[in-house]
C-alpha cells in the first residue's frame, strides 16, 4: 500500500485546525495554526528533517570536501537559501511553506510525498519549477486502479506582516495550471529516482503518468501560509474558485501563526548549528 504509514512528528502535535471560513460561492476553507515556539525542543527534530530534505546527513562530509568548510558553513553558504541577500529570503519564506504544507499531506491527509527536488537545486536562491506538492495514495502500482489518488498542492506564503497580499488567490491561480505542468513535475521526479536506484518509487510515480490508459482520482489543492498579522479572513473568503479546472476537486487551507519568518530562519539556523 503506497501512503504515508509514519508516525505524526512531534512537531506536528502544535498544528490543528482551529476554524473554517466560507467563500463567497459557498466553498470552505479550513484554518489551521501553527502554534510553536522558536525555542521548542521539538525543532530539533523539525530541523532534522528540514536538514535531510536538501542534503541527507550520509552524503554532507563528502559533498562538503575540498571546500573548506564546516558542516554548518556549508548549508548554511552553499544549500539553504540565503538569510539576507534578495532573493534568499523569499526563496527561504516559500520553501518553509511547501515543506510546512506536505507534512500536512502526509501527516494529516495520508498521502506519500516525495521531496527529492529540494536537494537537486541549481541555485539555492531559486525555487524549483514545477507543482509545489504531490502526494500519492494506490494500494498497488502494478496493478492501477480509479480509486488510486494523486493529489497536487500549491503553496504561497505571507510570513512577515503587512496587509493580506491575496495569497490563497495566488495558490489557487496557480494550482488551476497543475493539470498543464504535472506531467514535467512527474518526469522530472522519476528521473531523480532511477538515478537514486529507488525502483519502488519510481513505479509508484510511473503508475500516474498516463491517465487515460490508466485512469485515477486527480485532486487539487491551494494553501497561504500566513503570519497572524497578516491573516484576514474577510480577504481570505473573498478567494474566487470559478476559474479552476478542477473546482469540484479543489481543497482550500489557510495556515497561520505567530513570527513565521523568524521560525523558519530558527529552522534553517539549527538545521546547519545541528548538523
């Protein structure tokens, strides 16, 4: 059975749902928070996965030799998205969203989600092109069935303060094009994974590639990751769905919480210091 079976990380247990907001057409849209403490003793464990996501513990000495760097220096100079310098910091707030986001597919939905395309970045103050999250749920991928699920997700953030900057309107724009750029995302991932030798994996995807010979259950979904100050939810249910391919498919999630950004620099921080 191909889903997420892990255990709920323990960071996870200060994420809930706390409410829901109707939009204008009558869609709804579930509020969750993030209630945590930059100094949590759980963001160790968080900043682990965090770490491992862009560059696994096994291959760190050897990528770093010859570079004259320490194991920190080296994320923190060469992987992780700047702290500062523009575009690093918009890079960083985006990619803290995405992973914050397919925890919650995975954890929370069930899904399994593959996260390979963080450690392949041609700059680390780019993002990747492409779907923000895929998850995927069949029993078994050598022998495909309707019922099977793939679920694309796209994320936008808002993690500092200021005036609610239509976030949740952004993701669903986007995630309106997922239907167009899905197949580049899948390709993309399955090369990733048969120059990784990850055979399973890659049928699992393999199994999603060609929905007319082998149908399945496409979903969408659109998520703003917000700062409490710039929560809105008079904005937030002014989100139009109208325009998306998929509506009758579509979830809607907004996440908010307190100082955001600097969670996500503490992250990236302990991410390296930890290393």
């Amino acid at each position: 059975m191909v889903r997420s079976l892990s255990p709920k990380p323990e960071y996870l247990q200060n994420f809930k749902q706390i409410g829901t907001l109707s939009l204008g057409s009558g869609e709804k849209c579930d509020v969750w928070e993030l209630a945590i403490a930059a100094d949590a003793a759980c963001l160790s464990e968080w900043a682990k996965r965090f770490r491992q996501t862009y560059c696994s513990d096994e291959d760190l000495d050897i990528l770093r030799e010859g570079t004259g760097k320490s194991r920190a220096e080296y994320l923190l100079e060469l992987v992780f998205p700047d702290k500062s310098e523009k575009p690093g910091p918009a890079v960083r707030s985006g990619d803290f969203a995405e992973l914050l986001v397919a925890d919650y597919v995975e954890f929370v939905l069930g899904y399994w989600v593959p996260r390979g395309k963080y450690a392949e970045k041609g700059s680390r103050d780019e993002s990747v092109k492409g779907v923000d999250i895929i998850g995927f749920q069949c029993d078994d991928p050598e022998q495909p069935k309707p019922t099977d699920e793939m679920l694309t997700f796209e994320a936008k953030a808002q993690l500092g303060g200021g005036k609610y900057k239509d976030r949740l309107q952004v993701a669903v724009d986007d995630s309106g094009k997922d239907y167009l750029r899905a197949g580049e995302t899948l390709a993309a991932m399955k090369r990733r994974m048969h120059m990784a030798g990850e055979n399973i994996s890659m049928r699992v995807v393999q199994r999603f590639q060609n929905a007319v010979d082998r149908p399945y259950r496409l979903l969408s979904g659109a998520a703003a990751i917000l700062s409490d100050e710039a929560f809105d939810p008079g904005a937030i249910s002014g989100t139009n769905v109208a325009k998306h391919n998929n509506a009758a498919n579509l979830k809607l999630i907004s996440i908010k919480g307190n100082a955001l950004m600097t969670l996500a620099h503490t992250l990236y921080q302990r991410a390296a210091d930890e290393a």
